[in-house]
C-alpha cells in the first residue's frame, strides 16, 4: 500500500470494529448470572466493566464526522442492539458473538475472549481499526493516522510492569509470550524505537531503558496505547499459529481472570516484530477516567484525534451526575444525527 498524500485515498480498505453491550438487557443479565461465580476476581469483572452510559450514537456521529473514508463498520455485539441504529446503512455490518467466536467458548462475559477473536469475522478488512465504545473520535482522521505503507501506526516505549492492580496481570502475561515466542523474526532493538516520531519522551525512555534491555536480552513490556487498535489480520494468525495454548486458554474463560492475555498482546507483537509505523500517541490521544470533578468537556473540545472516556472505576461517588455530564458534553461536540441514525 502506497502513502497517499490527500490521506483520502487507500489502496487497501479499512474497517472498523466496534463492540457494544447494553448491560441493562435483563436477558443478557440472566444469563451472566448463570455463570457468574464468587471465584471471579471482582476489581477485573465489576459492574463499571458492564454498565451503558447510553452514549453510543455519538460514536456513530464521530465516525460519520471525522472518518468518512471508512469502508466498513462491524459492531459486535451479544444480541442486543440500540433501538435507534439504523441496520439496513451500507456500511454497517452486525456481529453477534455466534457469528465469529466458537461455541466451546460462548456464551462469554470476558472482553478479552470477544477481542482476541476479532480475526475470525467473515469478510473483516486485512487492515482494521479495533474500538470499544468508549473510544470517540475527536477531530478530523486520515487513514494514514492509522496506517501508514500498510503498517499500523502505534507508539513503541518501553516499560517495565507496574504491579500495581490486578489488571497488571494482563500486561505481564502479555510480556510473557512474547519472551516465549522464537526471537528470529522479534527485534528487542530496532531503529524504530529510537524515532522521534514516537515523541522527545519516549525517545528518552528508550535510551535510559537499553541498557537493562542489553543486559537481559529480554521484553521488558511496552506502554500500552490505549486507544483504538490499528491490527493485520495476518500478524495476528502468525502470532496465533506460534502459541495458540495462551489464546486457547483465554478463550476458555467466561470472564477475565489473572490468566488472560488481551488484545493489546497483538500491538505488543507487531512493535516486537517491527511491523509498525511510529507514531506519538501522547500527542495522538487523551485518556479521561469518569470521576468525580473530571472536565469532560474541554478534552471533548480539544485538538486531540481520539478521546477515551473510560468508565472502568467504582470509586465514583455520583456516577449519574458524571454520566449526565458527559452526554451533555458530547451532544454539544455532536449535535447532528449520523446517517446510522433511524
């Protein structure tokens, strides 16, 4: 695939993929319930992980907004869909979790289970973007803001692993296959982890880091980018075919335990191979935790491409009054009905 300067124009096509869950569904509910067990760890599968802020059209209206050059748009969902999405748009391809994901391993409560799975859609584009809900675009996107020469665009900085909450398991696990894998196609160094295009900061850390990355000659753990997902379906059935156990394992896992590696694995691998464009995601996109007191609109109102608003704390005391807030916010961001609207 050929840069294209308009940012218009791609030889390839790229999809998105959304996955969307109406934690009200009084169906969907008993059959969690039917699973659910106390041996769950509960920071990894609380109510903020299921709950709807009911702000799903305004992720549409981003889309329709600021990414006209997408091809598809394929929203994974259990069964359940907004009343108001319009099915019948041409762009709009509806998944359920039967469609794609084995049946020895649904139903399934465990995002990690419906993420690493995402390969598998019939007819999904070689080059995807991944997004959950909370992931809004915020200004107007190119496709080179997500590939650049067919290769994904993500940061490269290194990180040892804070064990600092349960879902640092994740990350080690994740650092954990890749020191497993055969090292002939990884790269622990490459000149990409020194490119500026990652920022001034990260080229700093890189540096301070070579030399225990020297030393051990090992993956020490990479900064995740959380923000939507730029994937090769064919890095990810090579990384698949290397240690499909890990991915058999998760898949086995109704809801997410300590174990469980998650998509992010997939970034992780295409850094470790090289099969990347830099990019500064520091510059690229904003992280906002819903708190008590957080700004919402002013982030929403920024030069940021892509905002997060992740809801995946309890430690909120007034969550409607934050719910509210945020759908204030975003109906003032996006005022106007998307076509994907009834």
């Amino acid at each position: 695939m050929g840069k294209n300067t308009g940012g218009l124009e791609m030889r390839e096509k790229i999809d998105f993929v959304v996955t969307y869950l109406d934690g009200t569904d009084s169906e969907w509910i008993k059959e969690k319930n039917q699973y659910n067990k106390e041996s769950s760890v509960s920071s990894l599968n609380s109510e903020a992980r299921f709950r709807n802020l009911d702000n799903f059209q305004y992720w549409f209206r981003a889309v329709e907004k600021y990414a006209p050059w997408v091809n598809k748009v394929h929203v994974v969902t259990w069964g359940h869909l907004p009343e108001w999405l319009d099915t019948s748009h041409p762009k709009l391809n509806i998944i359920n979790h039967k469609d794609y994901i084995p049946e020895k391993y649904l139903p399934t409560f465990n995002s990690n289970v419906i993420e690493l799975n995402l390969d598998r859609i019939e007819g999904l584009s070689e080059h995807f973007v991944n997004f959950n809900d909370d992931l809004f675009l915020n200004s107007m996107t190119k496709p080179d803001d997500f590939f650049i020469d067919g290769l994904p665009r993500l940061q490269m900085m290194y990180m040892p692993i804070q064990a600092v909450e349960k879902f640092s398991s994740v990350l080690f696990n994740n650092t954990l296959i890749l020191n497993q894998l055969n090292k002939e196609n990884l790269q622990i160094f490459n000149k990409k982890m020194y490119s500026l295009k990652n920022g001034f900061f990260t080229f700093l850390v890189n540096i301070y880091l070579s030399p225990l990355l020297k030393y051990f000659n090992k993956y020490l753990g990479f900064f995740p980018d959380h923000l939507p997902n730029a994937l090769l379906k064919t890095s990810i059935t090579e990384l698949k075919q290397q240690q499909p156990e890990i991915f058999e394992e998760t898949s086995q896992n109704k809801f997410r335990t300590v174990k469980d590696v998650n998509v992010w694995l997939y970034q992780d691998y295409l850094r470790a191979t090289g099969n990347f464009y830099p990019r500064n995601s520091f510059k690229f996109g904003k992280f906002l935790e819903i708190k008590d007191g957080q700004d919402y609109e002013s982030v929403l109102f920024s030069n940021y491409k892509v905002v997060c608003i992740n809801d995946g704390s309890d430690n909120v005391n007034d969550f409607d009054n934050e719910k509210k807030k945020i759908l204030v916010a975003l109906n003032k961001k996006f005022p106007q009905k998307s076509t994907f609207e009834r």
